[in-house]
C-alpha cells in the first residue's frame, strides 16, 4: 500500500482529533470514581507524574510510527522493520491493535447508551425528589431491559460510524473541531456552577491537599494503570492518526498539548463532580455507581440541578462520541489498508462491533448467568480483559518497536524534536516508560 493521501488540514485538527481521542469514559466516568477510591490529591499527583513519565512518551512513540509510515497501522510497521531489516512479523501488532479497540468499541459503545439514556431521563426531570435507592433501582431495571438497551447501543454506534464513514477531513476533523471546544466550554460551566455550591472547598481541598499517608503500592499502582488507559495508548488508534499529521508540525508540542488538555478535562469533572457530591454529604468513593447513581441524587437536591445535570450528562455523551469515533478508525483504516473501501469497511466494523457489543448488553439479562472466565460475565470480561492485559501488551510492543528496532533516522525526522529531544525521548521511553509500563502489564495479569 503506497502512502495514505489524507491529512489533518491544520496543526489545531491533529491535536483537537487526539485529545478527542483521549477524553472519554477514562476522564469524566472512571477518573472520579477512581480518585475517590484512592486517597483523593495523592492519587491525583501520582496520576500526573505517570502521565509524564508513562503516558506522554509511548503516545509519541505510537503516533511517531504512524507519522514515519504514513500509512495503515499494520502497513506503517510492516513497512518500518523492513527499511530496518528487521521481521515483517511486527505488522501483526496492528491487527493486534485494531482487535484490541474493536473489543473496546463493543462495550463502549453500550456505556454510551447509558448516558443518552441518563441524558433523556435528566431533561425530563425524572430525578427531582428521587432517592438513592429510586435512582438504583431504576437504573438495575434499565439494565434489565435488553430492548432499551439495544436501542441506545445501536443509536450510539450509528452516530459514530457515519462520522467516520464520511473520512477523516469531512468526518473526523470536522466533528473534532465542533465539540471539542463544545464540550470544554460545558466543563467550564460546570466547574462555575461547582463554584457557587457549599461543597467546593472540600473539593478542592480533596483534589489539590495530598495526604502522603494514604500511598499504597496499590495506589501507585492505580494511578500508572489511569495514566496509561487515559491517553488511549497501546492500539494503535493514535498510530492511524500520527499518519494523517501534517508534515510540518512539532510532535513533543502536540503531544504535550493533548496530556495537558486531558488532564485539564479530568480535573474540571473531579471539580464538578466532588464539589457536587460533598455539598450533599456523600461518599466520594462510592466506586463505578458514583456516575448513574449518586451524581443524579445530588445533582437534583440542589436549586437548577435537573439543568445541570442534563448538561453533564451531555458533556458525557459528547466526549463518549468523540472516543468511539478515534476508536473506530484505526480499524476502518486496517481493512482500507487491504484494499476495502472507507464506506464498506466502516460497515463492515460497525455491523461486526454492533453484535458483539449485544453480548454485553445480555450479559444485565439473558446472559448474567454466563460467566465463561474467572466467574466473569461477558460485559465484565471484555472491559476488563482489553484495558487492563491487551492496552499494556499493546503499549509495550509499541515502545519497544518505535525505541529498538525502527530505523533511528526515520524515528528521528518522525519526533521532529531535534537530536537532543530524540536522544531525551528514546532514554525516556527506554529506561523509564518500558519498565513503567511492564509493571502495569503485571498488575493487570495478577
């Protein structure tokens, strides 16, 4: 396959299309549950370290493949380890890749369905004067729906693949470009709407005053596993979107722009969220539940709180949507890579995504008494398995390939950080990123 064609049309559509890639699910639901679970500011400051130290440099690393093979995944490492000399085999970490985000796109994809849900429901009022065991147990009878829950799933999944289905100029970009300003200037409404609740200061006391006594190794160990999965590394998607980059643009700058406008998301939701939570007097460890259970309770106890809460709830779907697309397209651009066309490959992936993804939405239902590994059902392995042993393989062989064994001269004009910055990256990525990240690979298998 000769070099691809397309191209991010500006500097700012790069980094907007992968920060959309990073901010999802990871910031606005599993950041808060997890910094409430693990010590509040400790874990927050140990999460920013390992963004820089873990995060940042594999995601230069992975996106500096693409950059220096424009071309698909498997076909960019396929065509580096024979500029190098090395075996073509190392291709197989792209389709690798694409099935690690196609497993992740299964149950995101049914996630997402939960906040158009949650979303209809906070505009129509429906928790105002609820209790938390009303709002529980509407949401355990949801799940029990597999009709609804269909629907939203199929919903979801169609607007993300008309999107990509319309390629990465008219598609990508252009929605990048629309709700990613969007859906910080929703953020920043909550953050002010945070301010003005009596829980604030115990907020940012939580997020921003570290107790050096609650450091646990497992502590530790959570706030490597976040800063890994928050950044989408280790599937190749930012490889597929390093090889639209334009040409003259400083990689290390784009990709620090895109840590720094990640970080910045999770710590406007945690100020939003635990501000909201501590005005109520409730648990900022309330774990998973804490975004469609306890977060509607309080949101509705306070004056304009139905308003508020439809607004996070949209914020939620917009950055959900903006995921799954970035999901989506490293495995259209696999199947282009074979000759298939954007149109049928992108049907072929949402069709393929769309009925595995109905075994996550039975695993509520027909099929929670299936639980073929570890007495886990279907939806609790295929979130689990992906993000915890595939992302960390994935990141590991991308470090490795882009450290060890790509031509040094093509990784070189790849970073466009000059000799020294190379030279800075590749001891990084070498010494510290690699060990890192063998760590959470090993945390994840036990």
């Amino acid at each position: 396959m000769n070099e691809t064609l397309e191209r991010w049309t500006t500097r700012r559509a790069f980094i907007l299309a992968v920060t959309g890639a990073a901010v999802g699910l990871g910031n606005i639901w599993r950041f808060p549950y997890i910094t409430g679970e693990n010590g509040g500011a400790i874990f927050l400051l140990l999460y920013v370290a390992f963004v820089l130290l873990l995060g940042l440099p594999v995601m230069m690393a992975e996106i500096m493949i693409g950059r220096a093979g424009r071309r698909s995944p498997m076909q960019s490492l396929g065509y580096l380890a024979a500029q190098a000399g090395r075996s073509g085999h190392w291709r197989w970490l792209g389709l690798f890749g694409a099935f690690t985000v196609f497993c992740i796109l299964s149950f995101y994809s049914v996630v997402s369905g939960w906040s158009i849900e949650f979303l209809v429901a906070s505009v129509n009022g429906a928790f105002v004067g609820a209790s938390p065991a009303e709002v529980g147990a509407g949401f355990e009878a949801f799940l029990a729906d597999p009709g609804r829950m269909t629907l939203n799933h199929s919903f979801f999944l169609f607007m993300t693949m008309s999107v990509v289905a319309a390629g990465v100029a008219k598609g990508l970009e252009k929605l990048n470009n629309l709700l990613m300003p969007l859906l910080y200037l929703l953020l920043l409404l909550l953050a002010g709407y945070a301010a003005t609740t009596d829980g604030f200061g115990q907020a940012l006391a939580w997020l921003f005053m570290p107790d050096v006594s609650a450091v646990t190794p497992l502590v530790v160990l959570h706030a490597m596993g976040h800063a890994f999965f928050t950044l989408a590394v280790g599937a190749c998607a930012l490889m597929a979107y390093g090889a639209y980059m334009p040409d003259h643009q400083s990689l290390p700058r784009a990709a620090g722009a895109v840590a720094l406008l990640d970080i910045g998301v999770a710590l406007l939701a945690g100020i939003a969220i635990f501000s909201v939570v501590f005005a109520q007097g409730m648990d900022p460890g309330e774990g998973p539940g804490l975004m469609f259970v306890t977060l509607p309770v309080a949101f509705a106890q306070l004056p304009w709180g139905a308003l508020w809460l439809s607004v996070f709830f949209l914020l939620l779907l917009l950055a959900t949507w903006t995921s799954s697309i970035n999901l989506a397209e490293p495995m259209v651009a696999t199947l282009q890579g074979i000759g298939i066309k954007r149109g049928r490959a992108t049907a072929i992936i949402g069709v393929a995504v769309w009925l595995v993804g109905l075994l996550s939405v039975f695993s509520f239902s027909t099929l929670a008494e299936w639980r073929p590994v570890a007495g886990m059902n279907f939806f609790d392995l295929v979130t689990t398995v992906p993000t915890e042993i595939f992302l960390p393989v994935g990141g590991l062989a991308i470090a490795v390939f882009a450290a060890w064994v790509m031509p040094e001269q093509s990784a070189l004009r790849a970073l466009d950080a000059g000799p020294a910055g190379f030279r800075t990256w590749r001891v990084l990525v070498r010494w510290v990123s690699i060990p890192l990240t063998l760590v959470v690979l090993a945390a994840g298998l036990l």
